[in-house]
C-alpha cells in the first residue's frame, strides 16, 4: 500500500484560469484539470474548444502543476484528456507560431518547457491517450515515461503539413520514441498512425480498451508508486540523460541552426500558417 502520508490525499483542482479576460457568463474557464489521490497526481487536458491544443496559458497551467506535484511528492502522474476525447491533443497552438523569420521552437517554447518539464520531473509521467495526437503533442506523448492507448489513439507527426523546421531536441525525442524508419516515415509523410500499428512498433507500452484505459492506467501508476521513490527518480534521470548523451560540435549545431533559419525564413513557412488560419491546403513551392 502507498503510505497516506505521500500526496495530498484526494483533493480536485482546476488550473489555467485565463488571466486578463473577461469572464464569459460568470464563468472562468479551466484549461486543464488537477486531481491527486494519495500519491499518483492526475492532470486531465480540457480545453474541448481548441481541441486541448497546447497553448502558453494551457501549457503553463501544466507545468504550474507538475511544480506543484513535485512539491507533494507525487510518485507518478497520469496525463490524459477527457473521457471520449475524440482529439487529445492538436498539437502547437498554431496561432501563437510566429508568421516567419523568427525561430518557431526557440528554448522557450511552450512545447520545449514542457518537454522539459515532463522529461525532469522526478517521478514517472504515464500518457494516457484516447483519440488523435497532432504534431507537438506527439512529442509531448513520446517524451512521457510510459504511454497507454485506446484503439482511437492515432500520432500524426505534422511539421512537414505547415513548413515547420523542428528542432533538434524535438527530433531527438521522437528518435528515442520509434526507430529511425518509424520517424521518417511519419515526418516526412505526416500522416496519422494507428494504435494498433504504434503498439507494434513498440512506441507505446500497452493498447487496452477504451473502458479499460482508466482502470489500466491507474492500477500502472499505483504500482509505481509503491515502488521506491528515490530509485525510480535516479533510474529517470540516467536514463534522460543517457538518451540525451549525443554530442554535437558547436559548429554542427551552428550550421543546424542555419539550416532550420532557411526554412523558418522561407515562403513555405510564411504560406503554412497563412494556409492554416485560412483553414485551406497550403501550396508549397520550395522557396
Ligand atoms: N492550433 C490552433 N488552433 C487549433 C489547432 C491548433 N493546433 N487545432 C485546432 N484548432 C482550432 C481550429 O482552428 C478551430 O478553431 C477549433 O480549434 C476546432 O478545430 O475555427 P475555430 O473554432 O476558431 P476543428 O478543426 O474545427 O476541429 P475538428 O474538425 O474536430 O478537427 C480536429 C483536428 C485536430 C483534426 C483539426 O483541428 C486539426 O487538424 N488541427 C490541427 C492539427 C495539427 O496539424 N497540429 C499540429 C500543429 N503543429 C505542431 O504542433 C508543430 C510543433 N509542428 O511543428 O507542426
């Protein structure tokens, strides 16, 4: 049994009030939910509107509460939406991407910081997934310790929809998620994957039913958290950063960062994320 002690007992939350606007009909409105039964945390995605896309106010009201757990001691966290999501999550929200010649996934990044977080917080984070997983998102998912999907689970890696340069880091994650074919294949073509087709493939730990996802999950997480807090912790840490231990020259890196400059100050990247907001098919030229 997990010792009572270790996190807040059950206790229900609602983070990312949207400071800085009116509120609609009396109401806020919660961009994610926060829940903690002894020590597994719980933060649900619930911003149906956007289709949970990872904004900065969504995304800081997630790291706001991994600090938090992280505080209580939380053994390990579920990341989920709603029950029957159709989407997870969209990805990047496309409308704060810039319009061009800046970076689009500098340091400080909504979807960097969060990568981070989630790949530092001390304890295992469990994905679990119902419903489709759009680009950034992908990564978020890939960059959890442990992933959990209903049949409706799909991962699209979409960059290459929107003339998106992704960064190096992001890349990595993804290569330390699938092999090296799997990552080409859905970067390069940006379609979506099955569940079926991610458990094969062993980027995802277990395919249930979508009435055992909850259950599932939650039994995993229990079990981690009855397991010892300080090897799991220190086992976490080796193994980011051995997955992380690929040296790179700084004249490498420079001359990737010119690379990606080239397609961030393209016509293709300006043209993508017009098409995007005019909700049309973007025409790529190349230049
Ligand atoms: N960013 C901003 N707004 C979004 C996003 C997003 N990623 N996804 C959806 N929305 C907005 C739409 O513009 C709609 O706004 C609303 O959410 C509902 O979407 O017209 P509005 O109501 O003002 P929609 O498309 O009507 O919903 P569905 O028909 O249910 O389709 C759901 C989909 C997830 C299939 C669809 O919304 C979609 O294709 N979204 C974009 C998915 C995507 O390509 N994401 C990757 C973003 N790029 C990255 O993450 C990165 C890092 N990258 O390098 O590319």
């Amino acid at each position: 049994m997990v010792d009572p002690s270790y996190g807040s007992g059950s206790s229900v939350r609602q983070f990312g009030y949207i400071a800085g606007l009116a509120a609609v009909g009396g109401l806020h409105l919660a961009l994610i939910e926060t829940k903690t039964d002894a020590a597994v945390g719980t933060i649900t995605l619930h911003h149906p509107k956007k289709r949970n896309a990872l904004s900065s106010q969504l995304v800081d009201a997630i790291l706001e509460s991994l600090t938090l757990f992280s505080r209580e001691q939380i053994r390990a966290v579920v990341l989920r939406a709603k029950p029957g999501a159709k989407v997870w999550s969209a990805g990047h929200d496309v409308d704060e991407l810039p319009r061009g010649r800046r970076d689009p996934l500098g340091w400080d990044d909504p979807l960097r910081s969060l990568v981070r977080s989630i790949e530092e917080f001390p304890a295992p984070v469990i994905a679990a997934i119902e419903g489709g997983v759009w680009g950034g998102a992908c990564e978020v998912v890939f960059a959890c310790d442990l992933i959990v999907v209903a049949p409706t689970a799909t991962f699209a890696v979409t960059p290459a929809k929107l003339g998106v340069p992704y960064n190096v880091s992001g890349m990595l994650t993804f290569l330390n998620a699938c092999s090296l074919r799997t990552v080409k294949e859905m970067a390069f073509t940006a379609k979506p994957i099955t569940a079926e087709r991610a458990e094969r493939l062993g980027i995802v730990n277990h395919m249930v039913s979508a009435e055992e996802l909850e259950p599932f999950t939650y039994s995993l997480a229990r079990e981690i958290a009855e397991n010892a807090p300080l090897s799991i912790a220190v086992m976490k840490e080796q193994l980011r950063m051995l997955a992380g231990a690929h040296p790179m020259s700084p004249r490498r890196f420079e001359r990737v960062q010119g690379l990606r400059r080239i397609v961030y100050d393209s016509e293709d990247y300006a043209e993508g994320i017009r098409a995007f907001r005019e909700k049309r098919k973007p025409k790529f030229l190349g230049r």
